[in-house]
C-alpha cells in the first residue's frame, strides 16, 4: 500500500517520521472544502498533486520550508 512519508528536521538534526496512507488523503481532499485545499497547497501541500503523483506511480518528492515556534524546519514529502 502507498503511503506518504513526511518527514521533519531543521538544519542542525532530524525530528520526525510521519506515514500516512494513500487512502486517507484521498478521504482528506473528498472531504475538506476546495477552500482548505485551495490553502493548503498554497502553503506547498498540494492534496490534488500529492493523489495523482501516486496514482501515476511517479516518483514524487518535495521540500516544504516554514517556520514553526519561531524555528526554521524543512518538511520532505515522498510517495512510497
């Protein structure tokens, strides 16, 4: 089963793993308003991108950088 692999470090160390199975973004875009998604990929989360990278079985991944309790971190989403 695919899942989206997301995965948190600043620049000096690594924070965390999350996984998160296909088909639970697929729930997520069916039931969140365009306006959510609208924003969300706004931000570099793109849902509509995300599904259809891993329906086409292409090799996806993309760095996200933002800033969380005043602290510079890279967010890197890959499709497994």
């Amino acid at each position: 089963m695919k899942s989206l692999i997301i995965e948190k470090s600043t620049k000096d160390h690594y924070q965390e793993t999350i996984k998160v199975p296909m088909f639970i973004l697929g729930g997520l875009a069916r039931i969140l308003p365009e306006g959510a998604l609208s924003s969300l990929a706004a931000k570099g989360f793109d849902l509509k991108e995300i599904l259809s990278a891993g329906k086409d079985a292409v090799n996806f991944t993309k760095a996200i950088d933002v800033v969380e309790k005043n602290i510079a971190k890279k967010i890197r989403l890959s499709i497994l």
